[in-house]
C-alpha cells in the first residue's frame, strides 16, 4: 500500500459524518434495497416515508 493510500485511508478513519450526511446515506441504503426488490420504489417515496417517520417520532417526544 501506498503512503498516499495509508494517509487516506487513516484520515477516512476519524471523519465523523454530521446528522445530515448520515440521514442522507441512510435514505440512500433504503430506496437502493427496496428499489432491488420492486422497481416502482421512488426516491421521492423514500423520502416521503422518512419525513413522515421523523413527524412521529417528535409527535411522541412532546
């Protein structure tokens, strides 16, 4: 392995995604498996269903 390669890979080591990016590849990670299974799947389904589930969660935090 290359040192560039070495430095790379040790500075992905410490990267902490912030809410949004881990939101984001978690929404991701859900329509790239749902989509696999049935091709109608949208991303705008995805992000519908997500909006809605965070709606409940707050809902029941109040």
């Amino acid at each position: 392995m290359t040192n560039a390669l070495e430095a790379l890979l040790e500075k992905a080591r410490k990267v902490q995604p912030s809410p949004e990016h881990r939101e984001e590849q978690r929404r991701s990670f859900a329509y790239g498996n749902t989509h696999f299974e049935n091709n109608r799947i949208t991303r705008e389904m995805v992000d519908e269903q997500a909006e809605k589930l965070a709606r409940e969660k707050n809902e029941r935090r109040d």
